[in-house]
C-alpha cells in the first residue's frame, strides 16, 4: 500500500523514508518490520535507480543484515552477492565499501557452516582493508578476528591463534585494555587453545575475557557466563573440578535466566555440569 501512496517524482525520496524507517526498525529489535520496509525500499530503487546503483547496494547489505539476525542466512547470503557485485561495478574491488560486504558475506557464510567460502571472504576483505586502511585500523582487527573463528572451525588452530593475537594488537592500541572486542577476541584465543590441547594458555585467555565482560557487561551477562562456562571447562581439564562445578553452575543459572532453558548455550552448560558431577560422584 505505502508504494501506491506517491506518485514517480517522490519514489526515490519515500525510498529513503522507507530504508530510515528499517533501520529504526532493526535497532529496535522489530526485524520483520525493518525486513518489510528495507524489500520496499529496495523494490522502488530498484525500479528508479536501478539494479546497479549503489544505494540499491546499501539497501541489499541492510536487508541481509536483517535477515541474518532473523537466521535466514541463505537470504542473507543472496542479498550480500548481489550487493557485492553492484560494489565491484561501481566503486570497484578495492574499495573498503567492498571489503565490508565481504566481511558481511564471510559472516552468514560462517553462520551456515561454509567455513572455506567465509576464510575466503575474510581474506579478500582484510588484503582490501590493510590497502586501503593500514595494518592497525580496528576494521582490520575485526577481519582478523572473523578470519581467525574460521580458521580455527577448519582445524588451522594455529593460524587462527596468529589471527587473534593480530587483532589483540590492534585494540590494544585502538580501543584500550578493557573493550568487549578484547573481551571477544580472547574468549575466541580460548576457544582455539582449548582445541590445541594447551589448557593453561586456555585458561588465562577467559580469565582475561571473564575479567573485561564482568566489568562491562556484568556478572550474569550471558556472554559473560558463556566465557564463564568455558573457564570451567578448562578448570576441569586442569583438574580443579570443584571450584569447576561451582562455576559451571553459576553459568548456568545465568543463562537461564539471561537465554532461557531450552536456549542451545543453556542446554550444553547444564549437560556439562551433569557429566562433571557423575565424573565427581565416583
């Protein structure tokens, strides 16, 4: 109905009104608006721009965006292959505006399990941006960090540990000792330290990642308990099971509370804690 309501002459100006209210939309967290508006506003640049303009683009990249955080990641993954290749066309393949896409692109892939079509993403992106931007921008920081979680989802645990210590460099410099990226970032150093059978390199990274997500985030965060859940896991491989249990408890009372009880993250902590308790009982 709102694309019969103006006439040719204010297509392109209700465009922009319709994408400004996306946005709004998504912030707010009402993705199937924002999902609505963003396809109207993508319906009418495309009609009077065109399919190869660069707003069209930006309307592509803000509708899979949404469609992502609604996990329809295939949608996702159309929408940012077309943005794309309007960028190549109009800005051309080194262009930051280009290797943003990628990363966007490398993401939903990551997100569907691609995780060789999202190091290539990655990859491409972070040659773009190092270019364009410099080898300590916090953009390539990110890249780094993207690039390393897929890596490490191929087994390359090393290469991906050479990614996020890339990245802690970065924002150590960019965005101070106590920033939730760092936070991500070792949480992620965790997580591939575990996998190389290297607990105490393990464990220091989610005590460093527990430390900044308490302070920022609070202590019963569920990103915090999920770093929190992970600490204890390596606690038990070290052997400090008690302290371990206690912990993993904890974890879980806050993602109940934070996720609910049938959230994915609640589910595995609470079969951890049961295993570890049997363990225990013994």
């Amino acid at each position: 109905a709102i694309l019969e309501q103006g006439g040719d002459a204010e297509a392109p100006a209700l465009a922009v009104c319709l994408h400004g209210l996306g946005s709004t939309s998504r912030v707010l967290g009402r993705h199937d608006e924002a999902r609505t508006c963003y396809q109207q506003s993508l319906a009418l640049r495309e009609k009077f721009l065109g399919n190869e303009h660069a707003l069209t683009a930006v309307t592509l990249n803000n509708l899979g965006a949404v469609l992502q955080q609604q996990m329809r990641y295939r949608e996702a993954v159309s929408c940012y292959q077309r943005a794309l290749a309007i960028q190549n066309k109009v800005f051309g393949r080194e262009h930051p505006t280009t290797a943003a896409t990628l990363c966007n692109l490398g993401a939903a892939h990551s997100q569907l399990k691609e995780h060789r079509s999202a190091i290539d993403c990655h990859s491409r992106a972070l040659a773009i941006q190092e270019g364009s931007l410099g080898h300590e921008h916090p953009d390539v920081a990110t890249t780094m960090h993207n690039l390393g979680n897929a890596l490490a989802a191929t087994g390359r645990g090393h290469d991906a540990a050479r990614c996020h210590w890339r990245a802690l460099g970065i924002w150590s410099k960019t965005v101070g000792p106590a920033h939730p990226d760092i936070a991500a970032t070792l949480h992620s150093l965790g997580n591939v330290y575990r996998g190389l059978r290297e607990p105490e390199a393990a464990a220091q990274c989610f005590a460093g990642a527990l430390r900044i997500r308490e302070a920022t985030l609070g202590p019963t965060h569920a990103d915090t308990a999920r770093t929190r859940h992970c600490a204890a896991l390596v606690g038990c491989a070290l052997g400090q099971r008690s302290a371990a249990a206690q912990e993993l408890q904890a974890a879980v009372n806050s993602l109940i509370v934070g996720l609910g009880s049938r959230h994915p993250w609640s589910l595995q902590a609470r079969a951890d804690l049961e295993s570890l308790r049997q363990v225990m009982a013994r």
